[in-house]
C-alpha cells in the first residue's frame, strides 16, 4: 500500500482475497480499517522517528517548498529536506503535505514554515529555502527569515517562455503544432508515416506535442519534428493522405531553417534543466558558472539570422536580471573542487570570494567551538582538578604557557586562510566527478573548509525534488480516491518516499 501506493481498499478486493488464500489459506487478511487507523500510522510513526534522528545529525539543512492542487481541489503544500551526512552522502527526506487553507499569501507559507520547522527540529539548523520565482514564495522567505534560493530549472523555464512567446518563434511553433496535431488526429496519416520511417530507415517514434507550462515540451516537439521530417514531407505529399485531408500545411526551406536555428539555440537550456534536476550531486554550486555560460552564449553574432537573434535578445534579457544575491551562488562555485577556478569572475572577483569563504569558515570555526565549551559546561558535574603549582608557575604565572599555546594554534581565520591558499592551490577536480567524495577523502587537510563545505553544498539548485512529488500525489489522490483524507494523503507520501532511506538503516 505504501509502497506501490495501492488504495487501502486492496485487502477488500476479491482477486487479492483470492491470491491470499491460494498462497496461505491460514493468514488472516487485516481489514481496511486496521489497515488505515493503525497499520499505516504505526509505520509513519516509526519512520518519522528515524528521519528525526537522521536529521538531528546534520550540521545544516535545506528546504525545498512547492505547492499543488489535487483532484479534489485542495490546495497542498509539500516540503522536501536535504543535507549531508557525516560521511558525505547527499539525503534528503520528504517532510510534510499539509493543505494550506485561505490564501497562499507570503506570510501564511512563512507561518507554516515556522512550524514546520519546530515540529521537525530544524529551527537551529540554519535551514536554507529553495522555491520558484513565486512573489509568495520570496516573500515567506522573508518572514521567515530564511537565506532563500530561487530554484535555476524554474528560472530557465521562464526565459525559455520569454523566447519561446516572440513573435517569430511563436509563428514557427504554431505551424509545427499543426502539422503535429493533425498526424495525432488521423489514423490514416499516422499508419502511412510509420510506413514512411520504416522505407527511410528512420527511428520509429510518434511525433509530440508541446505543453504551455513546459517550454522543455516545445524543445522536444521541434526536435521531434526536425528528426522526422523526411518522413513527414512524404507522407503529407503521399495521394491517399491529400485526397482526405481538408487542409494541409507545409513547411518552408525558411522555416526548416529557422526551426533547426532554434533548436540550436535553446538545446544549452535543456541540458542545463536535466544537470539541475540531479539530486544526489550537489547543484547548488553549478548555477553561478552555468548562468553565465549561458548568458555568455546568449550575446548576439554578426552571422545569427533574424529568429535567433530574438531567442538570444530574450534570453540574455531573462537571465541577466535573476539572481541578485549572487555571492553565496559563488561561494558554493568556490567550495565546489569542480568549479573553484571561478573563471566567470575576474582576479579580483575570485580573491573577494575566497576571502569571503575564509571569513565564513573561521566565523563557523568560533560557533562551533562556542558551542562544544557549552556542552561541556552542561556536562560538567565536578569543578575541573586544580593545575600542580610550582615555583616557577608561581612566578611566571601564565605568561609562556599562554605564549607556546597561542604559538602552537593560530587563530581560525588564520588557519582558514592557510587552508584556502591551500585548496586553490590544488588540481581542479573533473567535471564528472563527484564533488562529495573528493571532500570525503580531504576532509582532515582542510577541516574548517570542509565544515562550511558541507553546510553550502547541502543546498540543491532546484525545487524538483518538491514538484516530483506531484506525481506520486497524483497516483494517491485519483479520481476513485478524491475523497482520501489529507492525513492519509501525508503519510502515504511521506512513507512512500522515505521507506527506502528506512530501510537502509
């Protein structure tokens, strides 16, 4: 039930029944009720207490909040969280779905983050908030005073919208869209294109639609298109397919042109959109260097033709206003071994940032040792054994003890400092590999840095690991089901989610 998100009223079903008996006619199945008021719970219970405790061993964690609408029009709110654990490995947890009654406003998401974050013990972890570019979103960052990080797929989507909506691109996509729709909607014209790939020995895939929330749909629609266009040509100039078509559009050497142009150009944004979506590589780190590859990319040519043009105007104007607080984006680039050589910034660019780094560290450094004296303090039953005095001690009183102590340990952002002369210093790491285990395997050579390391590189670049949940919520809230209770709706989403991780333990 949990697992393959089986509606309760499975064990009610006569073929189950059926199966049961024939495999072990001695086991009694546990009804629907038993099965929804305690089995279910009890298994939430459980894994809810191992994902607490998961937590609780993170030094820093990140959010991820999106929101959706099920069959029944309940407006839900699902939140995701991740870190990295002491052995640098990246997990992450579903939370929450909660219906969030009255109006999404800024300040009631923000309320329930508060909450959440008390009923889950995140309130001292520094959580950072991971959402689109909602208004709402920004704003219940702010009244929950959060470090807030729009999420890159989201960002690309919208600049990818902006180019996709100009004048000629959309001319272009409309002519597409007809050819496309009238093939889905003859039978005769689908059966002769198959015939049409078979002859010219091309892939024998069905031509696709595009969506208007999904600009990556449009992308692959003209990608689509262009790979099956010898076959589409010879099946529209085909007599059986004129002589019951009432209309037919045709595509011009220009247009061709003009759609493979396109797909060119806006091919970068779909694989940037596939790299952000990972979620057990960090990703945070990839969005400053990405970002200005790709407005680097967008800068008009001499030779470009109309069409790009305007796809490059668009998207250099979209993507070069996202992002106004770009120095912790750069920081997590210069903690990331793969991108540390900051070749987007200028020399005095990449010194701000690695100093930047150097000060976050040792202040993290302070806060941590702050913290272990006042565990120490709590702990302590007995006052500390008094020093032995000697003669000398006597005399000198603490004056060279403290001078060899201060000798023998520098100051934190001293040793921050050695270390990130250290770090830049060292071989970049290539572009495939995984950032977490170069950490892993250097973690006693910088120690501070790898503490801060850690507490950046935790936060995921996208909020999809929020949205994948609404197809999961789609497969438990069906129309069979719309009536499902929001509990059970949480826990069936939480479970199916986290049963895995549980498992593992």
């Amino acid at each position: 039930i949990c697992k393959d998100l089986r509606p309760y009223s499975s064990v009610e079903n006569e073929g189950f029944r059926a199966l049961i008996a024939e495999c072990e006619p001695r086991y009694t199945i546990p009804t629907r009720r038993f099965i929804t008021e305690t089995a279910v719970p009890r298994l939430y219970d459980e894994v809810k207490r191992h994902v607490i405790d998961s937590i609780s061993k993170a030094s820093r964690v990140a959010i991820t909040c999106d929101g959706w609408t099920s069959r029944a029009t309940q407006s839900y709110v699902t939140l995701t969280c991740h870190f990295i654990s002491e052995n640098w490995e990246m997990l992450s947890y579903v939370l929450q779905t909660r219906v969030l009654f009255g109006s999404h406003s800024g300040h009631n998401v923000g309320e329930l983050l508060l909450e959440v974050f008390e009923e889950w013990g995140l309130t001292a972890k520094e959580p950072v908030l991971v959402t689109d570019n909602a208004s709402n979103m920004v704003i219940a960052a702010e009244h929950a005073k959060l470090l807030h990080v729009r999420c890159f797929a989201h960002t690309l989507n919208l600049a990818a919208q902006r180019a996709l909506k100009t004048t000629a691109v959309g001319r272009l996509l409309g002519k597409i869209r007809h050819i496309v729709t009238f093939f889905r909607k003859s039978a005769l014209a689908s059966q002769v294109l198959q015939e049409k790939q078979k002859l010219l020995n091309l892939p024998k895939h069905k031509l696709m639609n595009d969506v208007p929330t999904r600009w990556n749909s449009a992308f692959d629609m003209v990608e689509r298109f262009l790979e099956q266009q010898p076959a589409i040509c010879a099946t529209l100039l085909s007599a059986e397919v004129r002589k019951n078509a009432k209309e037919l559009w045709t595509m011009s050497d220009t247009d061709l042109t003009n759609a493979e142009d396109v797909a060119k150009t806006l091919r970068p944004l779909k694989v940037a959109t596939l790299v952000m979506s990972e979620e057990k590589t960090p990703t945070v780190s990839i969005i400053a260097p990405l970002q200005a590859q790709l407005c680097q990319g967008s800068a008009e040519q001499p030779d470009d033709s109309g069409i790009v043009k305007e796809v490059k105007r668009a998207l250099a104007q979209d993507l070069g206003k996202r992002y106004s607080n770009k120095s912790f984006l750069q920081m997590a680039s210069a903690l990331d071994p793969r991108f540390k050589a900051l070749p987007f910034l200028t020399e005095g660019g990449r010194d701000d940032i690695f100093a930047a780094v150097g000060r976050e560290a040792a202040e993290l450094s302070e806060v941590r040792e702050h913290e272990e004296h006042e565990g120490e303090h709590e702990g302590q039953t007995q006052p500390p054994p008094c020093k032995k005095s000697c003669a000398l001690s006597d005399l000198f009183g603490e004056t060279f003890s403290t001078e060899l102590e201060q000798a023998s340990q520098p100051s934190p952002i001293t040793q921050a400092m050695i270390e990130v002369n250290a770090y830049r210093a060292t071989e970049p790491l290539e572009l495939s590999a995984d950032p977490l285990n170069w950490w892993r395997k250097h973690e006693g050579v910088f120690p501070l840095l790898s503490n801060l390391a850690r507490n950046t590189l935790c936060v995921p670049g996208t909020s999809v690991a929020a949205e994948r949940i609404f197809s999961t919520a789609g497969d438990i809230v069906t129309a069979e089901r719309s009536v499902i209770k929001p509990a059970h709706v949480d826990q069936l989403l939480f479970l199916n989610k986290n049963l895995k991780m549980y498992q593992r333990k």
